[in-house]
C-alpha cells in the first residue's frame, strides 16, 4: 500500500474482534506516532499505550461517571452530547471495547499540545491501515481532561502532573467476516479547496 493509499482508504472502525494486536505492529504504530512532526521539533507527546482489559473497563467506568455528572447545555458539540446521553442510559463504553488503546498527552501549558498530538494522531492511524487493523481517534478523555477523580487514574498509568490527554486511538483488528477494516473511501462532501 502506497501512502496516498494508506490514507484515502483509511476509515474509523468502531467494532473490534478479540484477536490480539501483535506486539510489533504496535510497535511500528507508536513509532509512526513519535516520529509525527512537533512544533519547534519539541517531541513532548507521551505515548500511554494500554493493552490490560480491567484498565480498559476502568477508563470507560470512570468516563461515564464524568460524563454522567454533565448537562447538555444548547448549541454543544454533538459527540460531546452524546457521550453525555449514552452515558446516563448507563453502560457506556467510549472506546469501543478495542483491543489496545493509545492514549496521547502532552504538557498542558504547551501552546502547540493539541496539534501535536493531532499530527501524531494521524500518523498511527495510517500506520494501522497499512497493517491491516482498524483504527479510531478517540477524544472522550480529552474532553474530560480536568475531571480529578480521572486524572488520578490517569496519574497511576503514568501522566505526568504536567501533562494532560489531548486524544487516544483505539485499535485492534476489525470485526468483519476477513478481519481487515472496511477501506472503501467516502466521497468528500466538504473540506473546500481554492487554487489563487
């Protein structure tokens, strides 16, 4: 797969099987993280890669418990609503219940942690199509980055007091019939572009 293709067929996954990820090819994906670019060559992502499924159930209890707390307040940011929503239906599992899920942070007074984290995001993603697993950007605990009862956890897993999480990536191998993820690239409906 050439890197325009890696990227073109490259679509969130949402449903994961149980096969687990082969250490190597998580290791190739973090890399494609580390080596994604930083402002002023900073490389101050921290990688939290989690693969212990009671420390995934944990994220997701504790996610729901912080979401739960909130309120839908008028002209908020749809995915945010409904993680609030599904939250207060009760068990509601942000991550999608993958197999390994990479959590991204950053120090928090860094004026270019969000796009940092974004471009080493982005690098994971296509690094796991290549692969042939299923990826998806997850932004719940980023959006929740200053609930104390989560960031005590978070510390115990290794966040630093500095830091705080601007994304995570869940992956795994998809569940279809074959394994791989669905690769049939959307039509672009949006994203304008003017030639001057």
């Amino acid at each position: 797969m050439n890197t325009l293709e890696a990227i073109k067929t490259r679509r969130s996954t949402r449903r994961f099987s149980d096969k687990r990820v082969e250490v190597k090819k998580l290791n190739w994906i973090v890399d494609a993280g580390r080596y994604a670019p930083s402002g002023g060559n900073s490389q101050s992502c921290h990688f939290i890669v989690v693969r212990k499924k009671e420390v995934l159930a944990k994220l997701a209890e504790l996610a729901q418990a912080a979401f739960d707390k909130k309120e839908i307040t008028e002209g908020m940011y749809k995915s945010v609503a409904n993680s609030i929503r599904a939250s207060k239906k009760g068990g509601y599992v942000f991550h999608y219940d993958p197999d390994t899920l990479i959590i991204v942070a950053n120090k928090k007074d860094y004026g270019n942690n969000i796009a940092d984290t974004a471009c080493a995001l982005e690098n994971m993603m296509i690094a796991a199509n290549e692969l042939d697993l299923g990826s998806v950007w997850i932004n719940q605990l980023r959006w929740l980055n200053e609930d104390e009862t989560l960031l005590e956890y978070e510390r115990s897993l290794g966040l630093e007091d500095n830091e705080r999480i601007y994304g995570a990536l869940a992956i795994g191998y998809a569940d279809t019939e074959d394994g791989l993820p669905v690769r049939t690239p959307l039509e672009r409906t949006g994203n304008k572009v003017t030639y001057i």
